[in-house]
C-alpha cells in the first residue's frame, strides 16, 4: 500500500461512546497510519474502562509511526467528562475536533476525515443554534454550497435529496436547482471517488406511488421529472421517479449503482435495516473525503465496552480506500 498520510478521526461527543471506539480500535488491521482527534487522558482512560490499554503516541506534523499504535492529537476538554453525563462546556471542544480535522484535510495534513458520533442538542443548547449536524457544518466550514449526504452499507449507496428538515418542510427544499445540483454532486463523486464510468442512479418519487399520475401530489410531475429530464440530457444516467416503496427491492436495486432518496427517513430505514453497525455516512462534494459511523453517541453504552465497533471499522476501511484512490488518480 502506498504511504498515505494520516487517516484523522475526530472523536466526537466525549460522553459518548466515540472516544471508546477510537481509541480501541486495531491499527494493525487497516495497513494505514491512524490519529485521534481528543483529549489524551480521554481516550486513555475510556480505553482502560473497557479492559484495554492501546499504544498510544503524540502527534506532531510530519510524524511517521509504527504501524501496531495509533497517533493522538491532544484537545483537552474543556470540563471533566463522564460516560453518559453531556455537558454543555464540552460542545466547543467538540467543535474544536472538527475544526482541527477539517483543517488538516484542507492542508494536505491528512488524507481523510472520520467522524466519530457527536450531540447536535448539547450544541444547540450550548449556543449554536444553527447548528444542525456533521455534514451541514462541514459544508459551511470549507465554504461548499451543496454537499450530498450518502449512506453505504448492505449491499446500497443511499443518497438524499434533503438532510435534517422536519418532514412539513422537505417539499418546499426540492426545487429544480437544489435537485439539480444534488445529482451533478452524486454523479460526478460517484464517478470519481468509486470509478464508476456511467454511475446509474435510481431516483425515488416524494409521494406515496411517486404521485401517481398528480393525484397523490405534483412535484413529480412539476419538479422531479422536468429535472431528471434535463440533467439525462447533459448524458446522465437516472432511472426514475420510482415509487418509494418498491424501489428497494432486489430487482429494482440490481438496475443501478446508487439511490437518491428525497427525504432522510425515507431511504435511510431501508439502509440501516441491512447494515446496521456496517453502514458508513459518506460527505459527498466536500473539497476532502470524510465518511463518519451511521449510528448515535448511545450514551447508555458509554464506558461499558459494549458499543458495537462495526461501523467505524467500515467507516475507516472506507476513507482509505477513497484516500488511495485520490492518491493514485491524483
């Protein structure tokens, strides 16, 4: 394998399990060096309520280490943290991981981002009330005016049109231009980050039935359709609208390489039903890969050393391969 440059996860909500997951992680299993993002004495002492006690080295740029032990960015916390207590006075702290990833992504620093699970309430609370999750402030933080959020994970590549809206508003948030945009970004990554030559894309109606004919609704017939027609023009690859619910059978997956979900909820409980703890949340039209864990901080779990490692395994596995493949094509 070619040396690639640090692999940075981002550890994420320190009440949470993510520091525990990070910090357990094999090294030796990923063939890639490997730095976490957190508080030392964090991870140190979250590994050890697990019944662990991973090498851990200090980071500094430019560093080479041994492939058996994992790299560590010191952020102190800015308050004692505890499993499964959130406290407010850590939510900049949170932030401040991402900042540092992103930035170093940016740089050259590191070939990719993974992100650990964090708490968009404790943010809000704490006084970022515009804060809606990972991938919107990705999106605001390297200045990015669309980014596309994708699943993987069972066998699919799940897209969404629209991310975290209360369900009354995603209507009004697909428009010619914002659905435009969304498949010109899952095109073209799907192309140049999974080297699919002519990626096929299969795209979901918004109403039951795909609107069955304008009776159940007319943004298939307004929007949807007009848009999908338009972009198959510039010599895009889309199968569609599809009514929701049969569009996540084997035979209908079978005739493409990704899905484009309108909403959040309506193509995501078919992916987590096939991959929960497997499935990787992929950022796509960011300047910088970045994939993250498909499941929550589980604040019950924290410090027990029960927390399913599944998906940030996957997650890793994914940000190299993609970071390889940047490498090569770069």
């Amino acid at each position: 394998m070619s040396r690639l440059r640090p692999i940075a996860l981002s550890s994420g909500e320190p009440a949470g399990i993510g520091p525990e997951l990070c910090a357990l992680l094999d090294p030796t299993r990923f063939g890639a060096p490997l730095l976490l993002l957190g508080d030392r004495d964090l991870l140190q002492q979250r590994a050890a309520a697990c019944g662990a006690a991973p090498r851990l080295i200090d980071y500094t740029p430019g560093l080479v280490w041994p492939a058996d032990q994992l790299a560590v960015l010191h952020c102190p916390l800015a308050a004692p943290s505890h499993p499964g207590r959130l406290d407010h006075a850590n939510a900049g702290y949170v932030l401040g991981l991402l900042d540092r990833a992103i930035d170093g992504c940016l740089s050259g620093e590191f070939s990719a981002l993974v992100t650990a699970p964090l708490h968009k309430g404790v943010i809000v609370e704490a006084g970022h009330p515009d804060f809606t999750g990972h991938t919107e402030y990705l999106a605001a933080r390297t200045h990015t005016e669309q980014v596309v959020m994708m699943l993987v994970g069972g066998g699919m590549r799940v897209a969404l049109a629209t991310t975290h809206l209360p369900l009354r508003e995603v209507a009004d948030a697909i428009t010619p231009a914002s659905l435009s945009r969304t498949l010109r970004i899952l095109d073209a990554d799907l192309r140049q980050k999974f080297g699919l030559a002519r990626p096929r894309i299969l795209v979901a109606g918004l109403n039951p039935h795909a609107g069955e004919g304008g009776h159940l609704g007319r943004e298939e017939i307004d929007i949807i359709e007009p848009t999908l027609a338009a972009l198959r023009a510039e010599g895009l690859e889309l199968i569609g609208p599809l009514p929701a619910d049969t569009l996540f059978n084997p035979a209908q997956l079978a005739r493409g390489d990704a899905v484009l979900a309108m909403y959040h909820d309506q193509g995501l409980p078919v992916l987590k039903h096939a991959s929960f703890g497997q499935g990787v949340n992929l950022t796509l039209g960011l300047p910088m890969i970045r994939t993250s864990v498909d499941h929550g901080t589980a604040l019950d779990l924290a410090g027990s050393g029960k927390a399913d490692p599944g998906s940030l395994h996957k997650a890793v596995e994914l940000a190299i391969e993609l970071a390889l493949s940047h490498q090569k094509n770069a």
